[in-house]
C-alpha cells in the first residue's frame, strides 16, 4: 500500500527536480538558437540579401518580437488603434532587427557558451552567456527566456557593464516611453523617430554586411 | 503593468524604469546647452587631441591626471572603511609618484597593485545617503544631489587645490583643461553611441545613475538582479489563455 509520506516524498522530489529541468532545456534552447543566429551572419555564400533574409528567420523563430514591440511602449499598447498598432509593430519589426544586425555583425559566427542559468519561475528563465569576439575581448549575454506552453522565446536581452546590468528592452522603453509622452502619444511622431534610427543603421551598415 | 504604474508614482526609487528627475524642464535645457558646448568646442577639441596623439601618450596623460587625484581616493577609501583599498592607493601613489615619474608610468598596475576610483558622491552613497534628484550640470554633465554635492568635498580633499607654490594657478588650469580634454577623448565612442540613441536624455540619465550605483556596489553584481524585473506578461504572445499570472 502506498503511504501518505511517500507521496509527498516524491512530490517534493518532483517539485525539486522541475527547476532543474527547466534550467536545461532553457539553456539548451539559447545555446542552440543564439549559435544558430551568429552562424547566419557568417555564411560567405551568400549574399546579403540572403543572409538578412536567414537571420530574420532565425530571429522571429528565437525572439518574440512583437512581445517586445509592444512591452516598449508600456502603458500605450492598450491605446493605439488597431490600425496604429500594425503599423507600429512592421516599423519596430525592422528597426528591431536592423539593431540586432547590427550589434551582432561583430559577433558573427562566434561561439555562445552557456555560463549558468537562473529560474525565476517555471515560466521565466535568464540564462547567462558567453560570447568570445574574433579579437578575444569577452561579451558577457544575459537572455530572458520566457516558456509559454512549453514555446521558448526570448524578450530580452542584458549585458553586463561593470555590475551594470543593461536590459535592452527596458532601456528602449524608457526612451519610447518619454518620446511618446512628450508627443501626445503620438504613433506618427514615435513611426517617424524610428523609421529614422533604422535608416541610420542601414547607412552604417559594415561593407561585407550590405 | 501595475508594478511599472507603482513605479511611476514612486517619488524617489532606484527601480529598472525610473531615475527621480523633478527638474526636467531645466535639466533638459542644460543638456542642450552642453550638447552645444561639447559640439562647437570639447568634441572637436577631443578629436583633434586624439589626432596629433598616440596611445600611450594619451594613457601617460590620463595617468598623470588620475594620479594627481589619489589623494581624493586614499581619503575616501578611509572613510568608507576600506583599509585594503586604502593600502593599495597610498602604495600606487607613492610609487607611481617615484618610480613612474610625477605618475606619467603606471608602475603600480604592472605589479598588480589594483586601482580603486572612490569620491565622495560614492562615499556618501556607501553611508546610505540616496541620489537626490537627477541634475544636470552645465558643462560638468551628469549629476544628482548627492554627487554634486560630493564635488565640492573632492575639490577640498586635494591638496593641490590649496596649496602654494610657483605658478600654482597656472598648474590647477593647465591641469584642468587637459583633464577635461582627455576625459571627453575617452568619451568619443561612448557619446556616438549615446547619440545614437532614440532619446539620449533619457538614456544619459538612466546610464548614469545606474553606473553610479555600480559604482557605489564597487562594480558588483546586485545580490538579486532579477528580482526587479518587470513583467511581460500583458505584452506577449497574444494567447489569453496561456498567459494567465502564476500567482
């Protein structure tokens, strides 16, 4: 007969073990996708039209960008229209991706190491990282991983400037934030600053990455 | 939501989203008076000195300057309790004065001795003392309270700023304007970066109080970074269903 003890022994167990679990396979999911991301920025074969067209893929696989698109403009995602809001999110959708070509084109087909992991909950991981440049100098990566119905996408993304923890997105918020505050919270107003940034960085876009 | 809402509302915090700024309006017109400042003089000034020098004679400069200000950090280390620290300055400096000629050679460095960079903004933060509003300084840059406060501490902890002897006036300028030469020459990408940036007040604003914060941590981790982090959960995938709250 099976005793009360044993079962809660092995729930515990269980409940125990779950962190762990979770801790792997988030890490796993990082190692794998960010790798996946870096190498599309390094295949000589193509052109680079074809490879942009292979980072996106990888990126909108790995990220949730519309997740993010629309935490960047904290309280007025429930504002904007409809309408407002598609065009918003095809606009941070390139610029977004333009950022991460950007920043990554360094990093390009460099090796990520996975440091450790930290669970906050079942549903939300960070999970630190490694990058070594061609040059030798070391990138510290922290990922935010969120699972929702066992779908892992990342949302954020830290990096560590002496003990400075920098998350991306809530930087960008900040700033989209107060563009927005001071504009009457206008999408036209906040469209137009960012369809600006993204020309900016497609015009500084590195010769091998055009 | 409701937590960055709660930020919002918080008058003074050090949470992820907000740096208490009551002085906007004004410190917003002294950052566009410093951006006016630095591009008509201090930028070109900066990439002009970075073009008639090399490296090392930029790092025998910066070392020169840092080492005439360890005096300002062996007294802060002193008063933040930090005996370690304070043996490590007094040694760099003594022998970086000596061996690495009036502190041109980093002597001390290459036989590992550490370097700390303490004032006394840090030194009040270490006692508990909190920011204070965000300011902005005109031509000094960023600021808040309690730093703007402590740089008036640090002038009076360095001798030289009191001490006579020939062409001591002349000394405190020269040195000055070289500082503020080479402190914007390490700055040029930092401040391309910051331009870059779709509101750069803002992110001045955050970058420095965070830094500050860093610093005051003497570049530690937070015990818990991840606590504070906000929520994504009325922002993603779409699906109600699958976003319903933990607790």
């Amino acid at each position: 007969m099976t005793s009360p003890k044993w079962i809660l022994s092995a729930a515990m167990l269980a409940m125990s073990a779950m962190p762990a679990f979770a801790d792997t396979q988030t890490e796993e999911y990082v190692r794998s996708n960010a790798n996946d991301v870096l190498a599309s920025l390094n295949e000589p074969g193509l052109n680079g039209d074809e490879r942009r067209a292979k980072f996106q893929t990888y990126m909108d696989e790995f990220t949730n960008l519309d997740a993010v698109a629309k935490f960047v403009i904290g309280k007025y995602a429930k504002r904007f229209s409809e309408e407002e809001m598609d065009a918003y999110l095809t606009t941070f959708r390139t610029y977004a991706l333009a950022v991460y070509e950007f920043y990554f084109h360094e990093y390009r087909g460099r090796d990520v190491k996975v440091t450790g992991s930290t669970d906050r909950n079942a549903r939300d991981s960070i999970v630190d990282t490694e990058i070594v440049r061609a040059d030798g100098q070391e990138l510290e990566v922290r990922w935010r991983v969120l699972n929702r119905g066992g779908k892992y996408q990342v949302v954020d993304v830290a990096l560590n400037a002496e003990g400075n923890l920098i998350w991306l997105a809530i930087e960008q918020q900040a700033q989209f934030l107060s563009i927005l505050d001071q504009n009457n919270g206008s999408v036209d107003a906040l469209i137009a600053k960012i369809e600006s940034m993204t020309d900016d960085l497609v015009a500084q876009r590195p010769e091998e990455a055009s | 939501m409701i937590a960055l809402s709660a930020c919002a509302t918080t008058a003074e915090d050090t949470s992820p989203t907000t740096v208490y700024d009551p002085l906007e309006g004004w410190n917003r017109g002294v950052y566009a008076f410093n951006e006016g400042v630095d591009k008509a003089i201090l930028e070109p000034t900066a990439k002009g000195y970075r073009a008639v020098t090399n490296e090392p004679m930029r790092g025998g400069v910066s070392n020169f300057l840092t080492n005439l200000n360890q005096p300002v950090v062996f007294a802060n280390t002193v008063l933040q309790g930090k005996p370690i620290a304070a043996v490590d300055t007094a040694a760099r400096f003594v022998l970086n004065t000596t061996v690495g000629v009036a502190g041109v050679f980093d002597v001390a460095t290459m036989i590992d001795i550490p370097e700390h960079r303490e004032d006394f903004g840090q030194t009040l933060g270490v006692w508990g003392v909190p920011n204070g509003p965000y300011l902005m300084l005109p031509i000094a840059g960023p600021s808040n309270l309690r730093d703007a406060a402590g740089l008036g501490v640090n002038a009076a902890l360095n001798p030289l700023n009191y001490a006579e002897f020939e062409g001591d006036t002349e000394f405190r300028i020269a040195t000055g304007v070289l500082g503020a030469v080479s402190a914007r020459e390490s700055l040029i990408e930092s401040i391309d970066v910051l331009r870059d940036q779709p509101e750069p007040y803002i992110a001045l604003r955050r970058n420095y109080t965070q830094q500050r914060a860093a610093a005051i941590r003497d570049g530690r981790e937070q015990e818990d970074p991840f606590k504070d982090l906000p929520d994504f959960d009325d922002y993603d995938f779409g699906d109600e269903d699958e976003f319903e709250s933990q607790e």
